[in-house]
C-alpha cells in the first residue's frame, strides 16, 4: 500500500441501521416432556483415563433435571453431573443408571 490511501474496514452495516448488542429472543425455546416421552441413548467418554457414562437428550427444566440427578447420584453411589441436556456419571455404569431410569419413567431409544 503507498503510504497515502487509508484502509477502509468498513462492511456496509452501522449501529444505526437497527444493529445492536442485545440477543433477540427466539422461539426456539426448550419444549419440556414428561419422562415418558423422553427417548434417551447412552454414550461413553474417556476423560483423564477415566470412563464416563453419558445419558440424554433430557427435555426438562434445570430444577427437574438437578433433582433426578440428585436421587441418580445417591441410589448409584456415583459423582455426575447436568450439563447441556445430558446427564454424565463417573464410571462405567449404564446398566444401573438404565435400571434407574426406567424406575423414574423414562424410556430409551434401543431397547435391552
């Protein structure tokens, strides 16, 4: 570049032209279902060396999920956690949570 044109970085939108920093809401909002219309699936992760079970998509509120998770974690003697739909548990132990889960109402896309 010679040393007297500018560079111009400017795309074509301003602030004024209706552009801001606010998130507009959508209407892609979670849609809650009652457990017996959950179809869940396992998946399985490695992490630090470590197994960890994986179970969702869950379509539930974050009070709901925290408190199945909470009963999940004390009936199966395992840490876990809630994180974006799924539920993750220490170890390999798919067949407890299974069980478990079946107890609460909820049902899973392949069956035993």
């Amino acid at each position: 570049m010679s040393r007297g044109i500018k560079l111009s970085l400017d795309l074509g939108a301003s602030w004024n032209d209706g552009w801001s920093m606010e998130e507009e809401k959508t209407s892609n909002s979670l849609v809650l279902l009652d457990p017996s219309a959950h179809r869940l699936v396992f998946q399985k992760e490695k992490r630090k060396g470590k197994v960890v079970t994986l179970v969702g998509p869950f379509s539930l509120s974050e009070e709901d999920a925290q408190k199945a998770l909470s009963t999940l974690k004390k009936s199966l003697a395992c840490g876990g956690a809630y994180k974006e739909g799924w539920m993750e548990f220490q170890g390999d132990i798919s067949l407890k949570v299974r069980e478990n889960l079946e107890k609460l109402g909820f049902k899973f896309k392949n069956p035993k």
